[in-house]
C-alpha cells in the first residue's frame, strides 16, 4: 500500500492502539459489536490516508499498483485475489449466486492488501452494509464506502500476509472448535421426509460400507416449520431413533430456522410475546414476516435476555439426545413482509381487466418476483442496544452471528461434552461460536472452484469448521462433478453432501457403478486423513493463523500468485483438485519440488516431482494430492466413522531430503479439556544422515497409539519403510 501523503485528521476520530501490530481509529460512536476482544488502549495518532465521514457515509480509497493484491473478504464470490469485481458486506440469502452477484451469506470485512514489499490488513468494525470496489471502477483503486457514520478502522501492520492473519486473529480471539466427530462425512437433503427415510439412508450407507458420522435433518422433521416442535406424524419415534443411530456412532443434526411461527398456543411464540422477544416494527408491535411456516416473529438476537430464552430452547433438542444444530434463515431471511404483499396484491387487482403496457406489465410481476429479501424489509424492523433504537438495516450482520451466539451458549449449558453447530449467515466473531457452511450454492463447475477459493477468506476471518454443499445444493449434479466434489470436499472440515428439494438425488451411493465405488473410496480416505485434519484444527484453534493458504501466502513469483485452482493445506499438503467437467488430469504448479500422493487404500504410492509445471493425470477414482519436501503427513486405516477410530498404528507418509517432523495433536474428541491445552502430542522426526541412513524418533503422550509405520521418500524418489514401536 503506498502512504498517502495527505491526512485529514477528522474531527470525531480518535486513535488506539491494541497490540503492537495492530492500530484502530474510532469515527463517531460505534455500535458494541464484539468482535474484538481485546481492550482499546486511546492514544494519539495519525492515520496514513484520509477517510471522508459526511452524510451519513464513511468512505476511503486507496491506490493500487499493477502489483498490488487483495486477499479476504469471507465468502464471497470472485477469485482468492478479490482485485477486479465489486462486493457488499450484508448478510444475504441468495440461492443462485452467478458471477453478477456482490453479497452473499456472510460479511467479513477483514482484507490484506499486499504490494511488492508490503502487506497491510484492513478491519472495518461495523454491523451494516459496506460496499468494496476493489479495483473495478478504476483499475487502480479500492474504494471502500460504509453505510454510517460511527465505525472502527483497524490496520494490521508488520511481516507476511499470514503474520498479519495473526495478528488480526490475536484481536478476535480463538475460534470454534467442533468435536471430532464433527470432521466425520455427513449426509443431508432437503427432503427426508420421515424417519423410515432417516433410517433408510442409514441402512444404506451401512449396507454400502460408506462411513458416516450424522444425518441432517431438515425442515420436515418439524411440524408446520415451527422451531423446536417434532412432527408426531413423520418423526413419532424421534428419540429413539437418534438414540439407536448414536449407539452406531451416526449423530442427528437437526435444523432451526431464525423465524419464529405466529400461532396461538405455540409455546415459543406464546413465551416469545410474553417475554418481548420478537423485534418491533415502527408502531411497537412484533414485525410480522413470513419464512417457511407462513407468517413469522423473529426473536431479538441482540438482546441478552433474548439469547439467553432463546438458546435454552436447545435443550428440547438436547434432551432428546441431539449433539448438533445447523442454524438457518438467519440473514434473516425473508420470502415478503405484509406490507410488499399487499401492495403486490393491490396492483395486481387494479390491473385486473386492464390492458397492461410492457412497463406496468414489468412493474406489475417485480412486485411478486422480486418480493423476497426486499432493501426497505431491514429498515421496517428494530433493534435496542444500550437503550438505543437501530433499524435492522444498521445491525443487520449482527443478527445471525447473535442468534448462533444464543444456540452456543445453550447447547454449551445443556450438554456437558462438545457440539456441532453451524451457521448461514455470519460475521467476524461469530467464529468463537460456531462454524459455518457457505449457503445455496448450486450444481455447477464454477460453485466447485469457488468452494476452493474460500477457504482462505474463511480461514482469515477466523472460521475454520467450514465447508460448503457438497454435490451442489440447488440444480441436477451429474456423477462426475460429485465426485470431483467428493475429492475437493475431503479437505475440508465441515464435509457434508446436501442438495435441495426437487433436485436430483445426490447421496454417494445414488448414481451407477464404478461411481458409487469411486466415492466410496473418496470417503474412506477422507477417515483416512483424518488424524491429520483434527490435528491441524486443534492447531489453529490454539494458534491461529491458516489451515488452508494461496500458494502466494508461500512463495514468491507471479506463478504462485496466480495458481488459484491450487491451495496448500497445513505445512505439510499441496492439493491441486479438478475442478473442470470431462478432464482425466490437469496442469500442476510445483514451486518447489515435492512428492505426488497416490492416496489410494490399497496402496498408498509417493512419487518426486521436480518444481515448474507438470501434467498430473487424475481420474474420478484417484485420490491425489503433493507433500511437501522434509515434510511428513500422519494418516490411518479408514473406519465407518469416528466413534471406531483405531489409532493403535499410526501411518506416515514422508518425503524427507534431511530431515522432517510433525507433531501430531489429538485429544478425547469432545470434552473442552483443549481450552486448558489438555491433549496428546505425538513428536515424528526423520532425520537423513549423510550416509544415506535414517534416524527415526517417536515421542508421544498418546494412550492408544502403539506403532507407527512409515513410508518415506528421498530427493532420488527411494522409498523405505520403517516400523517403529512406541515405548520399545
Ligand atoms: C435454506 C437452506 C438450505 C435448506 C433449506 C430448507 O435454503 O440454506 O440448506 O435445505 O433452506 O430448509
């Protein structure tokens, strides 16, 4: 970023400092969005470009070189470099996100900017809409525009890119960390209507040895949509049936929607009226909308009292044996609101035996096409915080992230062990919380390649238990592209396969053969990663930091900067999926040289390739990825799910030139002991001395594994095998 010469002190802003890499600026009076956890400390300062505050706006833009680069943004479309589009902070239910869209799910506003010699990183602290121009209207300049006057601008200052994700962590304190049985693979559809189709699925997989840890339950296993109630009709042996798949170690994972069902009797709408829950509307009644039940109240997220109601609802859930939620529709959401129907309704009886012209025509069928999530819905409804009233519109990005705040602290209070909770829509600071899948993606090539370049964004927000729909949610997958989706989402540490009603049937056993054995396959290696993944996550949950990167957040060179089909995983992985229909490989970019994973269960096969560009085959049945040079990669024998893991022989893949190690981090899988650092580390190192021979060392506090097995690979593609007894 180069300094702007110029500063323009405003007159309501005052400066801080937080910790010695990170410095903010408040303008005006911000509204408490708690997403920073550490302390202010006001001091004088200058900033070095000139932000406009004037009616109503806050705004900035900065000059960006040919070189520069612009990383983050959360998940949103566009490629891992955001340079060239345009995009909007605004949580956004948007099922059918092509390329023209700027707002999605979440609103992430944390972005590095990054020129030849510098990185910088940006935080805007504010729960509204802002909009980024990252290069689209002139080529050199980003321009930021927020909707309000009262925000905190942080800048992250000093070292690389991923010193700055950090330091950026380091102020919005550590992330969610979901039990292991949370990186299990997980079946969902909008569409299993009963629990003979629950069990169904669940016989299947069974009887097809395709491992699984949960089943999603949507929105039919409730009845008439209402958060909280079971349809006795559809599920009328509902606990018994998450107890019995429990004790096979397959978890139920139901839904709860953000809207709460307007009808008398219904204890959650009864208790919501009784306590004030609901959010007002401009004459101080609960604000009607209307979501899947039909008309709906939506609670007040951001009240305490509002939370704590709320999230003690949970345990109707819990109680009956649940351990997980997918909190939905919490953008919110919304299909109309009385007022846009109405007047849809009064123009469409006022053109009744009317001869329309094309404008009244399209005037006329926008009031219903376009009825739903409609701008002027967030400023019919309000919020109180510290006894100020806010339109939704002001604090809209605060108001899923509190709802998942609420289902947090109840499934906290109502379960002794670990949860799974994720949610839709999301802001920073919400990641304390919970995870989070990406949305209504679709069926389409391009949705796979855009699951791959969010990781990163995601990961710099500080959410790291995410993933999206794989196969697609909405449209027809074709075989093919599940597949390749399997081989991308195995990765991943949310892994769940979910697709909309009416859609083609998307489950991995639900196409022809040899696909059903290919994604078979896929998910066993997935089980087969799996020490390594929940290992790489208890890490970055102590650490922070990047569990997935660019390959430009490594090396230098515009090659690496432009590879954004390729993504290093850990330290230790390079995964380079196709993302392309009717390919039987793909061109590779090594900057450096490293080992090609064959991850096939039968055999697992190390072959060196030399660094530049190189032509990899991948078919449909491969699972292929690259190990970095001196690194090492701790795998297992896959199992049907989590609850069955045997790690009595801990497996290790290496390609070792000198010397390479890797602690491997584990724990019980589900108590909060990793808080206080409780956990079993297990130290590998290979050490190759000159003469060609190895040393090998294992230390570890780990109670069940007894022997590692390593394959290792050196820099003339040699493999050994040596087999180590722990304690011997
Ligand atoms: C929303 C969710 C989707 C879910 C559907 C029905 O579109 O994003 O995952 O299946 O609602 O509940």
């Amino acid at each position: 970023m180069q300094a702007v010469a110029q500063v323009k002190m405003e007159a309501k802003m005052k400066a801080f400092k937080m910790t010695d890499a990170v410095r903010g600026f408040t303008f005006g009076d911000p509204v408490p969005t708690e997403t920073v956890i550490l302390e202010k400390q006001y001091r004088e300062d200058t900033l070095p470009f000139s932000v406009e505050v004037a009616e109503g706006k806050g705004r900035f833009s900065l000059p960006l070189t040919k070189e520069d680069r612009v990383y983050g943004l959360g998940p949103n479309l566009g490629g891992i470099n955001k340079r060239g589009r345009c995009y909007e902070s605004y949580c956004t239910d948007d099922p059918l996100h092509h390329e023209d869209k700027t707002t999605l799910y979440g609103a992430h506003n944390f972005f590095v900017l990054e020129d030849a010699d510098v990185a910088t990183g940006f935080f805007i602290d504010f729960p509204g809409r802002i909009r980024y121009d990252v290069g689209f209207t002139a080529m050199e300049t980003i321009t930021v525009e927020i909707s309000g006057e009262d925000f905190d601008l942080y800048l992250i200052e000093g070292g690389s890119i991923k010193e700055i994700v950090r330091s950026f962590h380091e102020i919005i304190g550590k992330s969610y960390m979901p039990p292991k049985w949370g990186l299990g693979y997980f079946q969902s559809r909008w569409g299993y209507k009963t629990e003979e189709e629950v069990q169904e699925v669940y016989e299947t997989f069974k009887s097809q040895d395709i491992p699984l840890d949960g089943i999603y339950l949507d929105l039919d296993y409730m009845e008439d949509f209402k958060d909280f109630s079971l349809s006795k009709e559809r599920f009328p042996n509902f606990k018994k049936l998450t107890q019995e798949l429990k004790e096979e170690g397959v978890r139920l994972i139901p839904i709860i929607d953000a809207g709460v069902k307007v009808e008398e009797g219904y204890n959650i709408y009864e208790e919501g009226i009784q306590g004030d829950h609901f959010v007002k509307d401009a004459e101080g009644k609960p604000y009607v909308a209307a979501v899947w039940p039909g008309k709906v109240h939506f609670p007040d997220f951001l009240k305490k009292d509002t939370r704590t109601w709320f999230g003690d609802q949970y345990k109707m859930l819990t109680d009956l044996g649940i351990d997980g939620v997918w909190n939905d529709m919490n953008e919110p959401a919304i299909f109309y609101d009385e007022t846009a129907l109405q007047e849809g309704v009064d123009a469409a009886m006022a053109a009744k035996g009317e001869n329309l012209g094309v404008n009244a025509f399209f005037s006329l069928r926008d009031k219903f096409m376009n009825i739903g999530n409609k701008e002027e819905y967030y400023r019919r409804f309000f919020h109180t915080i510290e006894g100020k009233t806010y339109t939704n519109e002001a604090v809209h990005n605060l108001y899923g992230y509190n709802m998942t705040v609420s289902a947090s602290e109840g499934l906290k209070k109502h379960l002794q062990k670990r949860h799974v909770l994720i949610s839709r829509a999301s802001a920073i600071g919400m990641h304390r919380y919970s995870g989070l899948w990406t949305g209504d993606n679709s069926s389409w090539w391009s949705h796979l390649s855009l699951n791959l370049r969010m990781m990163p964004a995601l990961n710099m927000s500080g959410f790291y238990y995410v993933g999206a729909d794989t196969g697609g949610f909405g449209g027809q997958v074709s075989g093919e592209l599940l597949t390749r989706w399997l081989q991308l989402s195995v990765f991943t540490p949310l892994l769940r396969n979910h697709s909309a009603l009416g859609t083609r049937v998307q489950e991995p056993y639900a196409f022809h053969e040899p696909l059903v054995s290919y994604n078979r396959a896929q998910i066993k290696r997935r089980y087969m990663l799996l020490p390594y993944l929940y290992s790489e996550m208890l890490k970055v949950h102590e650490k922070g930091g990047l569990m997935f990167s660019p390959l430009a957040f490594e090396f230098f060179g515009q090659e690496a900067q432009e590879a954004e089909d390729q993504m290093l995983l850990g330290e230790e992985l390079m995964m380079a999926p196709v993302v392309e229909a009717n390919k039987k490989g793909r061109y590779v970019y090594l900057p450096e040289s490293m080992a090609l994973v064959d991850f096939d269960m039968e055999e697992v096969t190390l072959t060196k390739e030399s660094a530049g560009v190189t032509y990899m085959t991948y078919d449909l049945k491969d699972l292929k990825f690259f190990l970095r040079r001196n690194r090492l990669l701790p795998f297992t024998l896959p199992v049907g799910n989590v609850s069955k893991e045997d790690l009595t022989t801990l497996r290790v893949l290496g390609y070792v030139d000198t010397e390479a190690s890797y602690t491997l981090y584990d724990d019980d899988g589900e108590s909060y002991g990793y808080e206080e650092g409780k956990r079993f580390e297990t130290h590998l190192q290979v050490r190759r001395l000159e003469d060609g021979e190895l040393t090998i060392d294992v230390q570890s506090t780990h109670p069940k594994i007894q022997t590692v097995i390593f394959t290792l690979m050196d820099d003339s593609g040699d493999i050994r095998i040596k087999e180590v007894q722990i304690g011997l």
